[in-house]
C-alpha cells in the first residue's frame, strides 16, 4: 500500500458563489488533500526532490483558490485536481472543498463537495472516451489480470483498464465502433486490448463464447440483455468481480431515456439478476454523470464471484 502526504484544512478566501452577494467578496473556504506517493528512496535520502514539495501544493491551491472565481465547489474542485494531476508527480488526488461559513441559516457547519480523481482518468478527459465515474471509484477494489469489456463501444472503459494494466477483450456488435478502439489503442501503444465483433442479442438458443472462469473483471455500461447474466457469472474466475451500471426505470421516468423502458431496470432487479454473487457494493438512485450536473437515475453493482472452498480433511 503507498503511503499519503495529508494536507489538513488549507484555508483561505475565496469567490465561490450562486448569487451575485456571494461572489461579491471572498469568503472563508477550505481544502483537505490526500495524495499517495510510491517514492521508497524519500525515507533514505532525506532529499525534498524524492517526494513531494507540500508548500509547493498549498501556494498553487491558494492562487488559484484566490485568483479565479467559481460559481460551484465543484468547478472550483475539478480546477484544483486538474492542476495537482497535471503539476506534481501524483497519480491519485482526493479532494474536500469546502465554504465554512455557507448563507444558509439551518447550516451551522460548513457545506462542500468531495472529488477523487487518477491521472490516467484525466489524461482521458481530452479525448472524449470519459471512463465512468464509478468505475474510476471502484478500480482499486478491482484484482488485476483479464478483463472483459460488454458491449464496449468506442473503448472508454478498455482504454482505462489498459492503461493500468489490464489484459482486455472488448466485445460489441458494432464493428466501426471496434475499429475506433482498435486505432486508439495503437496510438497509445497498448497492445494488450483485443476486440471480437460480436452480437450478444441472437434469438436463443446462443452461447456468445464468453468462456468459462476466464475474467477476472467484467466491465458492463449502459446495456442490459437479462439473459446475457448467466454467460457473464460463468465467465468470472472464483474472486472475480462484476462492474455493472445502467438506467433505471427512474431515468425512463425523469428524462424519457432510454426511448423503451424494457431497457430499464426494475428496483432491485440488477440484485436478483446477479444472484449467487457477493455483492460488495450496491446503489441505486440519482448518479451524477460525466457530461452533466443532473442526475442519471442508474443502479450501480460490485459483486464477487465466490471462492470455491477445498476439500474437507
């Protein structure tokens, strides 16, 4: 496990605001920041260039806490991430961004927002293949080895297990979309992502090939087939683990998308369809997206297969 340098309560005035009062002059805000580093020779050489300079951190974060105005923590978070990633030689950035005085009467602490963001999540940003949140939340519970990417798409999901060093197969019946993942993958040089054309929808009888105990991650967005579970809980290694996100029957409601609400889950739904997997992790409700402020009413699962116990002695 690496170790964190913790910045606790960075204070200073800043203009973040809603209203024209708030932005009108500073008020008080404050950062706390967790930052791993992998640096062994630190303890050693007793050498500041072996780790990381923390003033360094506390002066960029107050110039542009102070310099640059927001009318939401969380663009004032997102700012101040980005330059962490982009500056000092972390891989891993927690935030907590807060206004310790907020214009609400009920409120007698303070109000904020949290971020946790990987320089590799942000190198994506540029490209447009945003890997989602969820998944970037949750990689570290991930156990590293063969992936497998359902109904992949263009890659956003193959890209990022890739470039921490997944084995990947993407599988998706969209043979441009294939092509695209296979010429990004190339440009950034990684070799271990492979694609398969594959409809996952054929009339029943099917077997889609997934494999038997061959993944140790299966990645699934933004698609459900319901028959497709039993393939998927086969294709796991025993410790393997289910990375699963889509709409719920709530989306359909608040935001008439998908267009057809079979494609939507029922509460719970995602749960009984699982059945027979550890869950570790289990949310359904108003996620907020990549591309938007508002809210995508989606159900979120992180389950692990089961171990198979030896034999008795």
């Amino acid at each position: 496990m690496p170790d964190h340098i913790v910045i606790n309560r960075l204070e200073f005035r800043g203009r973040c605001g809603v209203t024209p009062e708030e932005r009108s002059r500073p008020q008080p805000l404050a950062v706390d920041i967790e930052m791993p580093y992998h640096l062994e020779s630190a303890g050693v050489s007793d050498n500041l260039a072996h780790t990381i300079d923390y003033a360094r951190v506390v002066q960029r974060v107050v110039e542009i806490g102070t310099a640059q105005d927001s009318s939401l923590l969380e663009t004032l978070a997102e700012r101040l991430t980005a330059m962490l990633l982009d500056e000092f030689p972390v891989s891993h950035v927690k935030l907590w961004v807060r206004k310790l005085h907020p214009p609400i009467t009920a409120v007698t602490g303070s109000v904020g927002v949290t971020v946790e963001r990987t320089r590799s999540a942000q190198q994506f940003q540029h490209t447009g293949l945003v890997p989602s949140r969820f998944l970037v939340e949750q990689l570290h519970r991930l156990p590293k080895g063969n992936a497998l990417d359902v109904a992949a798409g263009q890659g956003r999901h193959s890209l990022f297990l890739a470039s921490h060093g997944y084995q990947v197969d993407a599988i998706d019946r969209d043979q441009n979309a294939l092509a695209q993942l296979s010429a990004a993958a190339k440009n950034r040089a990684y070799p271990t992502i492979t694609t398969r054309a594959l409809d996952l929808e054929e009339p029943a009888p099917f077997d889609p090939g997934l494999g038997k105990e061959a993944y140790d991650v299966i990645v699934v967005f933004f698609y459900l087939h319901r028959s497709l579970f039993p393939s998927l809980i086969d294709a796991l290694k025993p410790g393997g683990i289910l990375v699963y996100e889509t709409f719920t029957i709530d989306n359909y409601v608040h935001h008439q998308h998908p267009k057809r609400w079979e494609f939507c889950l029922t509460p719970n739904e995602l749960l009984r369809l699982s059945s027979g997997l550890q869950i570790l992790h289990y949310d359904e409700g108003g996620h907020t997206g990549n591309q938007t402020s508002n809210p995508v009413y989606t159900a979120q699962l992180l389950a692990r297969k089961p171990i198979r116990s030896g034999p008795s002695t």
